[in-house]
C-alpha cells in the first residue's frame, strides 16, 4: 500500500503593512483620492461617504471597510454634514528571504 498523503502543503505570500494613514475629510478637502500600486483597506472611523471607483459609487458609513485592488483610481468623498474620518493601510506581499526548500516547489506533472 502507497502511503502518500492526500493533503498539500500549500504556500501563500506574506502581507505586510506598507503604512496607515489616519485621513480626515473637511469642507475644504471633500474628496481624497487613491491610487496606490498595493492593496488598500479602507476602514470609516466616523462619518458618513461615499467611494467612487471605476463610475461606480458605493455608500459608506462608519464601520465601513473596503479592500481595494492595487493599481485602482478610486476616490473617498466626504458627506458635508457628517464628514469622513477614515484609515487607509496599505498592504504588500512581503518578499520571498530564502527560496523554498524543495518539498515545497511546485511540480509539473507530464
């Protein structure tokens, strides 16, 4: 009998916060807007908004949180009577220190 095990060790990147930014909205600067090359989570603090990405508008209120795909134009747009506080951390894949042992490379299958 092959005692092979039916489970695969299965290796995921690392995620590491680049930075959080606490974000405050005001009369003056109403709308903030993101574009970054990592991940973004953005968590509501307090207040009342609205996300705009790619023409579509999604409404946010505190305990919002939004994961937003790197590379993606988006804007946060505060609601004038009740404005937005915010934190926005950015999120990287952390880079491999050592390869893998080779247990744990992939193999191709012919």
């Amino acid at each position: 009998m092959n005692n092979v095990s039916e489970w695969a060790e299965s290796h995921f990147p690392l995620y590491t916060a680049d930075s959080i930014r606490s974000l405050y909205s005001t009369s003056n600067l109403p709308m903030y807007k993101i574009h970054e090359s990592v991940a973004v989570l953005i968590a509501i603090a307090s207040g009342k908004g609205t996300l705009r990405i790619n023409d579509q508008t999604y409404e946010l209120i505190e305990g919002s949180v939004i994961l937003l795909p790197a590379n993606n134009h988006a804007a946060l747009i505060t609601n004038l009577l009740q404005p937005l506080h915010a934190y926005k951390l950015s999120i990287r894949t952390r880079e491999e220190s050592s390869p893998l042992p080779e247990s744990a490379k992939p193999r191709l299958q012919a």
